[in-house]
C-alpha cells in the first residue's frame, strides 16, 4: 500500500508506511520527471517508482525517514550533493561551499540536526556577526610577482582583517542555513525549520557606484589610446551596452548581426576555483536578450574581426581563436577575471581610483534612465527580471528627471505669473 502525490510541475511524492518499534512510519522518496511527458505517462512512471520503493522497504534497502539520523555536517553534505549540485549555478555551490566550510560546519557541525533550536541559531548568528574577517590574498613571501603601489594602496585602506563581518555577509551566513534547513523540512527530515524563530540580520542595501556623465566623457576620451583593441570593446560593451562581466567574456563575433547593428547576449563566462572557466547561462533568465548597438561599438567590432583575420592568416596554427570578441594575444578566451584586472590598472592611471568595471553597467543604466529613457527598455537591456528591479537599484538616477518635473512645475507659475502681468497692463 504506497501514496503517490503531485509537487510540482514535473515531481512527485511516492511513499510507503513501514511497522516499527515506534509504530507505523513513512518511506518516502521524490522523483523528477521530464517536462515532455504527460501528465498521464508521468503518473504511471510514478507508480512504477513505487512498487521499485515498496520492493525495497521489504528487502531493507529503504529505511523510514525517522531512522536517518543526520548531524549538521553530514546533512550539509547530502544537501550540496542531492539539491545544490544538480539544481543551482556552480557560483552558488561554490558560495555556499564557503559559508559551509568558514563559520557553519566549525560552529555547528558537530550537532545532530534535530537538536538545533532558535535560541541555539540565534547564538550562533550572533557569533558569525563577531567573528573576524578572513582574507583571502596571498602573503608577500607567495606572490609570484611584487604587487603594484596601487595595490598596495587599496590594501592599506581596507579594513582590518580583525574587523567584523558586514552585516550583509552575516545576512549570507543566516540565509545559507535557512535554505538548507528548509530543504530539510520538505525532505520530511525535519517537522519544522528552527531558523523561522530567528531574526534575519538587518543590511542596508549596497549602494551602487557609477561614472556621472561628464566622469564617463572623460573615461572614454582615455580610452581612445588604449592600443589593446580587445580591452577597449570590454570597457565600451560594458559601459554603451550595460554587459555583465560574464557576458563580456562569453561573446564571439558570432553573436553580432552585422546587418542589423545586433548583439545576441545568451552566455555568460564564469569561474570556480574546482572547474576553472565554463561557459553558462546568463544571470537571470531574462538575461538572455538581443539588444541594439551604437554605431561607435559596431566600429570596434569591425575593428576586431577585421584584426582576427589578419592575425589568424599571419600566425597561422599559433592562432587558437573562436571569434572571441576580447580575447589573449593568440585568440584563446581569456580568464574570466582579465578584464576586470585590466580594467582596475587603466581607472588607477587615468584619475579614476575605486571604479570598478561592474560600476561602468552601473553608469550605463544610471544615464539611460537619467535621460528619460523609458524604464521598461532599460530593464530588457540590462536583462533585469522586471522594471521594478531596474527601478529600485537605480532609484537615484531618476533624481535628475524629479528635478525636471519641478522644473515643469515651474513653468506653470511662470505662465501664471505673466497672465497677472498682462491682466495688469490692460487695466
């Protein structure tokens, strides 16, 4: 005698009961079908997944939920392995990777999981917010080559690594245990998530960083004599086209229609210290965009192809390329990073110390919204979910167009005001 219960759009819930000391207890299991198949095909998959359970309930290859008895360590374990691996982005395994191996397995590994309760969360909480920062720079003595005084001058200004984590960080540490606690609650392992009866840490959102336009004028002027070509289409897809770092890297020439002055954004480079570079999807799904390009970005990329051609004909087997839009001296795709460090060294020699290359996605949107182009075309190319994301992280871009609706505003005072003038030279 099994249950079979629908959970979503294509998984199900099979279950048996089993006689135990304790009485009469659940197996249950969770079975993933594909979207190709109909609703019809997929529960009879699902019976058939039943009686495999059944079968394995009697020869005791399937023991009742109660019976798995897991420590905090070893159901981290189980849940980077069975949820987070196969169903997230390999960036948020390996984030959570490290919130696991830096403050929650040394804090709390140890604890059987059905032992946690929200006052001994919330001591914990309270520990991670006093714990001290961990770097994670290389010492002197390891460096393969001496770091630049521009370096060395952003580490003099960082905090000390005594200093207590940001709250926003904490908020990661709370919000890595909440998920996997939930994840525990709907595997039935636990009845309730402790961490509901814990207050999440408060954090001011981050605030963003962004060239004004006259900064952005400047930048670009600077730019204009930077011989590597490569480097120069990062700077100028970030900053006209409001790209991703990832999305930068990703980009052949091949995603361009030359026709029709198109971008096609469908990939992003990404990087964990495990896998090295890998190509994966955009952020979001509505990252996945076709946006339009300046005629000044089609010149570069022109420029590019025209440069690759030559360069592959005169190297010959030397050449390595794929279309890279920014690539190495011989083609191959550049590390995720490259840019981004290049980008850090051209802003600290041209007056421009702290900007990041995200700050120039920042900048894009920042003036497109300032310029009163309209919200919605600004979130379709910054790849926004909807405009009310694109709103709230750029709500001081529409400061300028407040300034102009007072400025309208005005205008009716000022018509006012020469209406009485001329009522009163008529009297």
């Amino acid at each position: 005698m099994g249950t079979i219960e629908k959970r979503g759009k294509n998984s199900w819930r099979i279950g048996t009961q089993v006689q135990t000391e304790n009485g009469w207890e659940w197996v249950r299991d969770t079975i993933h079908l594909p979207g190709t198949m109909s609703e019809a095909k997929q529960r009879k998959e699902a019976e058939k997944a039943l009686a495999r359970l059944i079968v394995d309930v009697e020869e005791g290859r399937a023991k009742p939920t109660s019976a798995k008895s897991y420590t905090v360590a070893a159901f981290a374990e189980y849940w980077m392995e069975q949820h987070v691996k196969p169903n997230l982005a390999a960036n948020t395994y390996k984030n959570y990777r490290h919130f696991l191996d830096a403050r929650i397995l040394p804090m709390l590994g140890n604890v059987p999981l059905k032992k946690l309760t929200p006052t001994m969360l919330t001591e914990w909480v309270n520990q991670v917010r006093e714990s001290p920062r961990r770097t994670t720079a290389l010492p002197d003595e390891k460096l393969a080559h001496p770091r630049r005084p521009s370096e060395e001058a952003r580490r003099a200004k960082a905090k000390p690594k005594d200093a207590p984590l940001s709250p926003r960080t904490v908020r990661h540490y709370y919000d890595t245990m909440d998920a996997m606690l939930d994840k525990a609650v709907q595997w039935d392992i636990l009845r309730k998530n402790p961490m509901e009866k814990v207050d999440r840490p408060a954090a001011k959102k981050a605030r963003v960083h962004y060239l004004t336009e006259e900064r952005a004028v400047e930048l670009l002027r600077c730019l204009h004599d930077e011989p590597n070509m490569c480097y120069r289409a990062a700077v100028l897809l970030a900053l006209l086209c409001g790209l991703r770092l990832g999305e930068v890297g990703a980009l052949r020439l091949s995603d361009v229609d030359w026709e029709h002055c198109t971008i096609d954004i469908g990939h992003a480079l990404k990087y964990t210290p495990e896998t090295g570079n890998f190509e994966g999807d955009p952020k979001t799904e509505a990252g996945e965009r076709l946006i339009s390009l300046p005629a000044g970005m089609m010149a570069v990329l022109h420029e590019t192809r025209a440069y690759q051609e030559d360069a592959a004909a005169t190297v010959g087997d030397v050449w390595v390329g794929e279309g890279w839009i920014v690539h190495a001296w011989n083609g191959a795709q550049l590390h995720h990073d490259t840019p981004s460090k290049w980008f850090r060294r051209f802003a600290d020699a041209h007056g421009f110390e702290g900007v990041r290359f995200h700050d120039l996605r920042h900048t894009h949107a920042t003036i497109l919204l300032a310029n009163n182009i309209d919200a919605v075309a600004v979130t379709t190319r910054m790849g926004h979910a909807d405009a009310s994301v694109t709103l709230r992280i750029y709500a001081h871009a529409l400061r300028r167009r407040d300034e102009d609706a007072a400025q309208a505003a005005q205008g009716l005072l000022d018509r006012a005001q020469l209406g009485e003038e001329l009522g009163d030279k008529k009297e």
